[in-house]
C-alpha cells in the first residue's frame, strides 16, 4: 500500500526549502546589484571617453554633463508641461555617444524620459543648497531643470524626491580650500577659491575642478548615488557611490564621504 507522508516529513521539506531560499534569495539579490553596479561603471566610462574628446573639439569641458529641460523651441523651462523628453533635449556630448541610455543607472527609480526637476548644489560646494543656475553663482541668472532620468547630472538627496547636483565646473571657495590642504598634508597652499568675491579664477585656486583650462586629473567628474542604502536620508557607510575620475578611473568609494565631501574625494 502506498503511504502519505506524515506530517513531520512535510514540516521538515518545507523546513529545508525555506533554508536553502534563504540562502539564495540574497546570493541572487547581490549578483543583480553587481550587475547593474557594473553597468553604471560601463556607462561613466564611456561618458568619459566621450568628455575627453569634446574637450580636444572644444579646449573645454561642458557646462552640462547630460542635457538642462528644454521647450520645443529650445529655450530653458522647468515647466514640466512644456519640456522635450530627454532623448530630445540637445546635449553636448549627443554626438560623442551612441544613445541617450548611456545616461541612465538601472538603480534609479525614474525611466522616464519627460520627468524634470531642479536642483541644488550638493553638501561640499561651495554653494551648498541653493538652486542650480545658468551662471553659477549669479542670482540673476535664471534657474535650470535637469532630466531625472539623467543619472550622472543630479542624484536624489537621501530618499527624497529633491536632487542636487553632481557635475559641475567650479565648486571651491576659501573654506574648501583649506579642506584640500589638509588633505595634501600642508603640501598645498590653496586660498581664495572660485565663489570667493570677485567671483571667477584665482591664481591661488584650487586646480582639481573642471572648469580650469588644464585642472589637475585626480578631479572628481561626476558620481553615482543609486546604489546607496540610507539610515534616514543620510547614507551609510559602504562602498556603494560609483565616482568617474579625471584620470579615467571609475571606482567605488564610500557612500558617507562622499555625502559630507564628494568634490575632495581622491582616486
């Protein structure tokens, strides 16, 4: 006669089944994170090739890394009513890459081409929570928006829906000078900076930022920030932000630093 199995049996198999999910749920949750932190670095590494040769076209480095929100006319808007999509919007390094997806982490939550926002400058700028502007620095120049499917322009502030700015030109005064300094061990003597008045280049600056003619290559460019986990909407600490050098280099770091710092990060 055949027999059922009794309950102990079916207790104990669902027991096992219930170990082994538990050990392979989170193997399979790392190996997709790996996989997407892996394409994010392919990404900035081809954003890179595609900044170096603008800069050999241009002698200069873009004011904008993806692409600011544009009507159909091309004229600035943070009306999301009146923007293009992204795919739309005319980007400086368009023709340097092979499509628009480039700019795009698969961590983040917004695929969305036509979703816009503003921004601010992030924590370790010298204009550390005002709005981004066209001029930086000047309160008479109108404010931009940024496509928040563009993951490499801003990022979200802990686990809000504001962003803040990551790429940019110019980011030190006096103040983040000094940080520098210590930092090299008093090998640097960095003083005014450029948000310091009169705004604009210094001799006695701080070369490792984008906007100078030949900055220095250990410049941070840009860094990614979805791949972060939060206590609050501060970040812990884990080598979790993907960060694109000026020497090339794309590399992990630690996501509290570069919260507290990102523009003093060194390669």
């Amino acid at each position: 006669m055949r027999r059922g199995f009794t309950l102990v049996e079916l207790l104990t198999v669902i027991a096992i089944i219930a170990i082994l999910a538990a050990i392979i749920f989170p193997v399979a949750g790392t190996v997709r994170e790996n996989a997407r932190k892996s394409r994010c670095s392919s990404n900035l590494q081809q954003i890179f090739v595609a900044l170096q040769a603008y800069k050999e076209d241009y002698r200069a480095y873009p004011p904008v890394l993806g692409a600011y929100a544009v009507d159909a006319n091309g004229n600035l808007t943070c009306n999301p009513a009146n923007a293009v999509p992204f795919n739309l919007a005319p980007k400086p390094l368009g023709s340097y890459l092979r499509n628009d997806e480039i700019f795009y982490c698969p961590n983040n939550p917004i695929d969305d081409k036509r979703v816009i926002t503003q921004a601010v400058y992030p924590q370790g700028h010298a204009l550390a929570g005002q709005p981004v502007r066209l001029r930086p620095g000047d309160a008479s120049s109108p404010v931009v928006c940024f496509y928040r499917y563009d993951s490499y322009s801003t990022g979200r502030i802990g686990q809000s829906s504001a962003h803040e700015l990551h790429y940019t030109l110019f980011w030190s005064n006096q103040a983040l000078n000094q940080v520098e300094n210590q930092q090299n061990g008093g090998a640097t003597n960095y003083g005014l900076g450029y948000f310091d008045g009169p705004l604009g280049p210094k001799p006695t600056d701080n070369p490792r930022q984008l906007g100078y003619r030949t900055p220095d290559t250990t410049a941070v460019v840009t860094w990614c920030s979805y791949h972060r986990s939060y206590n609050g909407n501060v970040p812990t600490r884990a080598k979790s932000d993907i960060v694109l050098f000026l020497t090339g280099n794309v590399k992990t770091v630690d996501s509290f630093k570069m919260f507290e710092s990102p523009y003093t990060m060194r390669p």
